[in-house]
C-alpha cells in the first residue's frame, strides 16, 4: 500500500507535513509506505534536521506549488509540475493508493474531478466533516461546502455516501441519517428540503429518521446529517468558531477538546474513484498523521468499492 | 401609549406573562399602558396571589387560546376569539399601538399579515433576532424562519429592514451589511448569493461590506447579516445549543451570558404595518418585560413609519 502525501500544501508546509510523515512512519507496518510529494530538496533537509533516515519515504520531486488563494481550475490546467496535479496523475496511474493534501481545497477538488473522477452513478461528489457528539462518538455533516446548489436527488446521494462513511470508517452500525431543517414536521422547510424528505422516507439506503434541526447537531438524534454544502459550510465555520471562542475564554472541557480539527485529519472527497483527503489549511504535525492514518483507513476499508457497489 | 401583551402565549403563560408585565409595569411612566388580552379570570387570580392590582393594566377577555403546536393559518381562522385573533383586531383598529407574544409564531406571522399587513413595497417581511458580540454590542441576523426561501431582491429588502432596526432600535450608526456566505469573495456562494452580491453592492439603501461567514458571527465585521430564513434559522438554533452547552457544561462567561434570550425578549416581526413582537416559546417574567420594552421602543422609534419611508 503506497499513500501520497502533498508536502507542500497547508499553512506550515513543507515542514508540518514532513514532521507529521515522520510521525506517521512510527505507526505503520513496513508494508504501508508513505510517498511524499513535492520539493525533495526541502524535504530531505526536514528529516536531515531532525535526525530521520529520508529513505523512510519514497521521494516523488515536484517543482511547482499551487497557493492558497488560486484560483483551482486555472491553476490545475497552469501547474502541470505542482505538488497537487503530479499527486493526482500518480492516484489515476494507481501508483499510489491514496492521495491526501492541506493545500488548496478547491485544487483538490477540481483535480479529484478531473483525474479520478465521479465514480459512475454518483451525481456530485462531496465533502463531509466530522462533528463531535456531547454523549460521545462522532457525527457526520455533508455536504460542507463542494456543492453550493444541490438538487433532492444529490442530497439523497449525500444520505448513501454519508451512511458508507459512518458504517466503514467511523463504525457506526446502521447510522441514523437526519436531513438538516428548520423544523421536525416533514411540511416544515425550504423548497429542497420539502423536496428531499420524501425521496429519503421512500429509501431503502439507509436508515432515515427525519428532519432534524440547527440544535441537533451535537446530540444522538442523527449520526448522519445531510445538507447542501451552503448550509454545511455554514455550520461548519459557525461550529469552528465556537470551539476557537472557547479556547479563547479558557474554558477547558472534554467535548470542546474533542472539536479539535488536529483529531480528525481532515475530510474525505466521497464520490469520486479513489481515496482522496483534503487537510486544513493549518494543519499541524498532528493532523498531518491524522489525515495519513485516514487515507491508510479509505484504503483498507474499501470503502471505493462499497460506494461503486451502492450506486451500481 | 397602549402596549398589547397576549397573556395566553407561551410554555408558562399565563403566570410568566402576568408577572413579566407587572415587572414592566413598574418602569413605565403613567402613559404608557399595557393592555392584557387573555382569560381574564386567570389575570386577576395571579395578581391576587401576588398582591398586585389588576387595575393598573387594562383588560380584553378572550376565552380561545391558539396553542404552540396548532397550524398557523387554520387556527387563526377557526379560533377569531383567541388571544391572538383579538389581540391582531386590536392593532388594525388602532385601539392598541403593539401586540406581542410568547405563542404560536406562525400565528403570529400569519395574523400580522392578514391584520395590519405587510407595508406596501415590501416583498416578504421578516423576522430578525439578536446576536451577542464578542467585544460587547449586539448584531442582527435576518431573516431566522419567516422565509425558508428568498429571492435576490427579497434579501436586498432585509438588507434595508435590518440597517433600520440596527439604527433605530440598537443605536448603531450607519451599520454595516453583511450577506451570509460561503466565502469572502464576490465570485463565491450559491446562487441565491451570486446574484444577491451585486444588487447589494449597488444599493445606496446601506452600507455593504461583502460577505461574511460563519465563523463572523460574534466578530465586528458586520452588525447586521442578511440571510434566508433557512439559514438563519439553522444558525439561530445551533447558536443556542452552545449557550445551553455551555451552560450544561457549567462554564461561565460574561460573553455567553449574553447569549440569554431572556434579555432581548422576542422578534419585531418587520415590514409590517405596525409593531409585531414574537416572543420565545419559554419565555419567562424577565423575557416577557423585555419583550414589552421592546414593543414600547418599536413605537416610539417611529421605526415603522421609517421603513414605511424607505419603500416609498
């Protein structure tokens, strides 16, 4: 098994994703390899620095990065050589198995897109973040932000996806999945959600058990919550902002550590033919390994292929 | 000055109702009256109890209550001695100059606009809430549920209602006007964003300062955002399950105090014909006073005739 690393993508890098690699490297048995992609040079300093043995890693020299703020499509097509399009041209050629990143979210998606593509059936792919439950465990929010505009039907999809993600990687068995609403009547809503509920009622994916509402997000009513990713990238930069607020106060309590990003490595691209993790953009050393182990589990998992099964 | 109190609505009406107008009672000057519409039985026994004389208010007996869970429009119609019915018959004769209540909020939506209506040029009027500010102040978010869906021009409106409850009520000079995003630049959003961007970048109807996220909630960027009522809803309501978290948690901070709905007492209903107040469901004596404060600023703002002004 061989995961690929973009070096040079988050605030930090190269160094916090090489430090995290270092990390990784501990834990993984000798036949899961770390592949890191993009200036070897800077690379093979970090690990000279810190005293780690480079050949650790199987090196692949990249000479062009994509920034935060460019544009994704312009950028994908401009830089053939950069971290994210060489990662994603080695992920399509199978010569690795997964392909993660803190670099730029939309470059990533775009080059998900473009390379390995939607796997067939799937409308559009998605984001989901994790949430933590006050009584425990995690919960997952999807769409958060790869599809502004969904119709009923993609948001039906979400329900799927979302379901596979729980059940494969977060060992959620028969995930309860929630549509996001402003009301637990199923005549409560906007036109989409009006639409959504009874598509997702006359399902057989999963296991719907209604609306449920802003409030619900941290309780055990859903395990799964489906929303258009306007609304999820809301909730999501809302949520964060308290954990940041919180921080800020001092206030120190188990489930307000437990929103730490640092914890979850960041969110799979679900949808598209192989596994694909998209970091934060401040991503530590810590959540680099995090990210890394996630990849390693979308692998072993096989949770591709239980996605390309659904949606056969 | 007549402030129309519906002592019927809400979870701990009509005990919570009469004591929060008894409180109120003692801070208002000999002009300004308040008119209780509710079982009037039920009113006199509770001033009893607590030594008060029932004199001070005037009285409307109704002997129909609309409860929290009945459908807005039918039990408007079926119930016209509610406390509701009445109290709206009230405010479009004139006899009272605000009606306010804890109650049904969809009856309270639907009977301001087949009451007092909307006020001509405004395309759907809305309901607004306050959020606290991380460095003291207060904020408005608009629209939180009248709306589950808006057009482009509808969200231009609320930009207007907001900037003149911000000014008139709140005391912020010349606020500004953030739309609720998924991202800081122009060519972000989803489609009812897109399109709502350049009409508020071309108003002269308020000070527009882009968009704004969910992380900028509490943060000065904006004192009021615009949004959908499905967005604000879902941002209302995950925003107090953090301060009830918090309170759960026992963490106490002036920041989160403020948080309390107690201290803003309800909702204007705004772009109707007249001041509309809705309360929270739970509202106790302390909500209930500030929800009468509320209605008697509404009034002698002249708010309403300043929203009638600027949709001449």
């Amino acid at each position: 098994m061989r995961i690929g690393l973009d070096v040079m993508g988050g605030d930090y890098a190269p160094k916090a994703a090489v430090l995290g690699a270092i990390e990784t490297y501990t834990t993984l048995p000798a036949d899961q390899k770390l592949v890191l992609i993009g200036d070897s040079n800077q690379v093979k300093t970090i690990c000279t620095e810190v005293g780690f043995d480079v050949n650790n890693f199987e090196l692949v020299h990249t000479d062009e990065v994509i920034g935060m703020g460019e544009h994704p499509t312009k950028a994908i097509v401009k830089k053939p050589n950069s971290s994210i399009a060489v990662g994603f041209g080695l992920l399509k050629e199978g010569k690795i198995d997964a392909f993660s990143s803190a670099g730029n979210t939309g470059a990533m998606l775009v080059g998900s897109m473009f390379s390995v593509k939607a796997i067939p059936g799937v409308i559009r792919p998605c984001m989901p973040t994790i949430v933590p439950k006050l009584h425990g465990g995690v919960g997952i929010i999807l769409d958060v932000g790869a599809n502004a505009d969904c119709k009923p039907d993609v948001l039906l999809q979400f329900g799927i996806l979302g379901k596979l993600l729980a059940e494969n990687i977060y060992e959620v068995n028969n995930p309860k999945v929630g549509l996001m609403n402003i009301g637990e009547e199923e005549e409560k809503g906007n036109l989409l959600s009006l639409a959504t509920y009874p598509l997702m009622k006359d399902t057989e994916m999963f296991n719907f058990i209604g609306n449920i509402e802003g409030r619900d997000l941290f309780n055990d009513k859903a395990d799964v919550i489906v929303c258009d990713g306007f609304t999820g990238n809301i909730i999501l930069k809302l949520a964060e902002s308290f954990y940041v607020l919180t921080r800020k106060k001092g206030l120190k309590d188990e489930f307000f550590d437990r929103f730490n990003y640092e914890q979850y490595g960041g969110s799979p691209i679900l949808g598209v033919n192989a596994p694909v993790v998209i970091g934060h953009g401040i991503s530590s050393p810590e959540a680099i390994k995090n990210m890394l182990l996630l990849s390693r589990d979308l692998i072993t998992s096989g949770l591709i292929d239980k996605i390309k099964q659904a949606f056969q």
